[in-house]
C-alpha cells in the first residue's frame, strides 16, 4: 500500500500533445488499475490497459476520441503520476517493455503474413517486366546487370516501350479480378475479419511504440527531490 509520504505530485503545466485516443484512456486509468493491482508492473498495466482498449466499442471509446479531438491538454490533467519506487522500475523496464511490443508486433505480422498467404501481388512495373528479362541475357553481378539494364531503358524509343506498357495494362486488369475475388473468399471463410483486426491492433502497437520512443514516461514527471 502506497504511504501519505508517497502522494503524487503533479508536474508544472507543460503541454504535451497526444498522439491517439488511447493514450487519454490510458492516462485516465492507469491509478485505477495500481489501486486494484498494486504488485503490477508498469508495463503490465500498460498491456491491460491496452487489451481493455481493443475490446471496447465505439460508443465506450468516444469521450477519449472527443477529448482527443480537442488537441492538446496539460499535465495537471493527467492522472497517472508516478512515485520515486515507480520512476526507477519504469526505467528498468523501458528496454523490457519496448522488446514486448516488438515482439508483440513480428508476431502479429506473421500472422498477417499467414493470413494473407494467398494474396494475389500487385504486378511489376513496365521498367521491371524489361529489365528481368534483358538481365537473363547479359553477364555480370547483378549490379552491373542492372545498370545495364537501366542505361538500355533510358535510350529506348517510346514504341519499344510500349509493348511493355501493354503487357502491364493487361496484368493490372487480372490483378484487379484477382484481388476482387480474393477479397470476397476472405470474407466467405472469416479472414477478412481476422486481418482487419490485426492491422488495427498493429496499429496501435506501432503508435504506442512511437508514444514509448519519443515521449518516455519517464520525462513527464518532476523526479522526487
């Protein structure tokens, strides 16, 4: 339990814009959670907070998104000011927490990539579809191939060109019926759903990650003298 000499002290008025919504929630009930969850890391409340974000709907989420919307606050209004004991496990777990959520995002991306296994590519360029086929036919490292290949395309006549062109039309035509079709499958079997909610949760990780970057925790409070 937290003693009388351990009362928060706010910071002087120094404004901090927020980058999304959820950093309004998360500064909103950060306390509640330490009260409820005293031996709770820092980095643990940020996760639960996190989780409890995902799982709420629009209208939960709404009076963070207005609060949000009105740009800029001070740090009086910010309710989760840390003590002495709390400021040095925060330090301690900065590198721990940012490896969380790396971790937390090259997981979600292989499922993404799983998800998305079956996703027709979008096609090359009329440059590329040139150069691999002119770089089958010369010697050399690829470098050197493809700088062959570069200098060949730039002295081309526009008619030479064009049958490239063509061929690239044609395959964004296919690749468009292709995507459609794909897209609709996804939707048949669910994973259209599963995608969308990972690219959120993505997302957010990655504009958490940028919030824990560029803006430590750690700067925002006066440290106890």
């Amino acid at each position: 339990m937290r003693s009388a000499q351990h009362k928060r002290t706010p910071t002087p008025h120094v404004e901090e814009e927020f980058k999304n919504p959820f950093l309004v929630f998360l500064a909103e009930k950060y306390d509640l959670v330490k009260q409820v969850h005293p031996a709770m890391t820092v980095t643990g409340i940020v996760e639960r907070l996190c989780d409890m974000w995902k799982h709420m709907d629009g209208v939960e989420k709404l009076p963070y998104v207005e609060f949000y919307n009105q740009g800029k606050i001070h740090h009086s209004d910010y309710k989760a000011f840390l003590s002495a004991e709390e400021m040095a496990e925060l330090k301690h777990e900065e590198i721990k927490s940012e490896r969380i959520l790396i971790n937390k995002m090259d997981a979600l991306g292989r499922q993404l990539i799983e998800l998305k296994g079956d996703q027709p590519s979008p096609p090359p360029s009329a440059f590329m579809l040139f150069s691999n086929e002119y770089m089958a036919k010369v010697e050399g490292t690829f470098h050197e191939k493809m700088q062959a290949a570069a200098d060949k395309w730039e002295k081309m006549e526009e008619s030479e060109r064009k049958s490239y062109q063509n061929e690239v039309f044609a395959l964004r035509d296919k690749y468009a019926k292709d995507l459609s079709d794909w897209e609709e499958s996804t939707l048949e079997d669910g994973r259209m759903q599963q995608i969308l909610f990972i690219e959120e949760e993505i997302n957010t990780l990655r504009e958490l990650e940028e919030y824990i970057f560029r803006t430590r925790v750690s700067d925002w409070f006066r440290p106890r003298e």
